[in-house]
C-alpha cells in the first residue's frame, strides 16, 4: 500500500487551479506566416505539366494543391495561390489526356 492517503496528496499538491487560464495563440501577422511549400510546390509542379506535358506533374500539382487547401492559414494568399496551382494542374491535365499527340509518339 501506499504510504499517502489521497486526502495528504491533494493537500500537498502546489497547483492552483482557479490560477488557472485557458491558452490563448498570439495573434500573427499574415506577413509573419510560414511559407506555404505544398502550394509552392503545386505551382511549380502545375507549371511543368503544362509547359514539359508531364502527366505525372500534372496529377502531384492536384495532390499538393488539395494538401495545401487543407492546411491554409491566410484566407486570401493562399486562395489565390492554390486557385492559380489548380488551374494550372487542370489545364496540363487537359492538354494531356484531351489535346493533340505529342510529335514523335507512337499511336
């Protein structure tokens, strides 16, 4: 057994709990937010599906852009930055499956 009772251990203990306060975050500026990579990402892999008609580029510029939705922090930033990925994304995904063969590719 124990060598406490529980009345000599709640009598003991130093906390306080009506000193107590719920957390509050600090307010940050939106200028002060971490870079937003997967949307950096999005982009870019957006851009060379387009510009290269990597189908590859195109389907992980979707997958960054859903993952960068998911964690947005400033609303209006990085709605325009994630809009801009995805069109780009579904644009080389367009031209990809719905456009002209490539020159030089066997049918």
């Amino acid at each position: 057994m124990s060598s406490h009772s529980n009345n000599s251990a709640s009598a003991n203990d130093p906390r306080q709990p009506s000193a107590a306060k719920p957390f509050v975050a600090p307010m940050v500026s939106p200028q002060d937010l971490p870079v937003d990579y997967s949307g950096f990402i999005a982009v870019i892999l957006g851009v060379a599906g387009v510009m290269f008609r990597y189908k590859l580029c195109s389907w992980l510029a979707l997958i960054f852009c859903a993952q960068s939705l998911s964690n947005m922090r400033n609303m209006e930033n990085d709605l325009k930055q994630i809009s801009m990925a995805s069109m780009f994304a579904i644009m080389g995904l367009v031209t990809n499956y719905l456009g002209p063969a490539r020159p030089g590719s066997q049918s």
